[in-house]
C-alpha cells in the first residue's frame, strides 16, 4: 500500500478518530530535539514503530516487515500532523491528531497517541504549552464619501 493509499483509507476509517488540538501544542526548542532524536531512532524501516516526517508523524503497531523494506503487515495506530518552524524556527506545532479505526480497537486514544510521542521531550500532551490565539482582525468596511 503507498503513501497516498494509507491516506486516503485513513480518511474513510470507520471508527476513526481526529481531534483538532486547539490552541495547537507547541514543542520547545530542547523538547522538540529530543523528540525528533528518538522518533527517528524508532524508525518503522528499523524495527520501531514511529515514522516521522516534516509534515506528518505516523504511528504503527509494529516495524515494516516486508522483505523490500515496505509496510508488509504493520498497521497504522494513528497520526500527528505537525509544522516544524512554527512559530519560531526551532518549534514544532501539532495541530491535528487521527486515532484509525485499528488504533482505537487497541485502546488508543488521541492524548495517549501524543503522549507516547511527546514524552520523549519530557512532555504530555495537557502540560505542552500552546500556541497564543489573537483575536480576529477587525472587518473591513469600505465607506464613501
């Protein structure tokens, strides 16, 4: 199954759940080093069960066992989608996480699938400092004279 595939069937997952995390976590600096140092250290392509990449973390039940190095019978536990660079240069944001189907089965939750991740940092997803939400800009109103 390629990348687009497993996107596509996470979206029409039944028993899928997504939560959009308002105001989004923001991972510190040291925080964001340390987590990024052991997802890749939990690489799915290395017997872990993490594969992390600029724009999308993805959680397996287990490291890709196919003999060219692909999914083979790993399943998708769940996603965190996140923003490297923001809101400064070396933060992370999370913003969105997806528990599939398969991960809720398991007993996989939206705070436990970011727990897991963000403890690495030193972190759970309720003690994450937040993004600062600003008020909406005033409308504009167009007015003749």
């Amino acid at each position: 199954m390629d990348e687009l595939e497993l996107l596509v069937s996470e979206m029409y997952d039944e028993g899928c759940v997504t939560e959009v995390i308002r105001p989004a976590a923001v991972l510190p600096e040291t925080a964001a080093r340390s987590v990024l140092m052991e997802l890749s250290l939990l690489d799915v392509r290395m017997g872990g069960c993490w594969r992390a990449e600029p724009n999308l973390w993805r959680r397996y039940d287990g490291p890709f066992d196919a003999p060219d190095g692909s999914i083979g019978s790993a399943a998708l536990v769940g996603t965190m989608q996140v923003a490297y660079g923001t809101p400064t240069r070396y933060e992370i944001t999370i913003y969105r996480a997806t528990v599939t189907g398969y991960g809720t089965e398991h007993g996989w939750t939206v705070a436990s699938l970011c727990d897991e991740a963000l403890q690495f940092g030193g972190l759970t997803l309720d003690a994450c400092p937040r993004a600062e939400l600003n008020a909406p800009p005033r409308p504009f109103r167009f007015t003749s004279s």
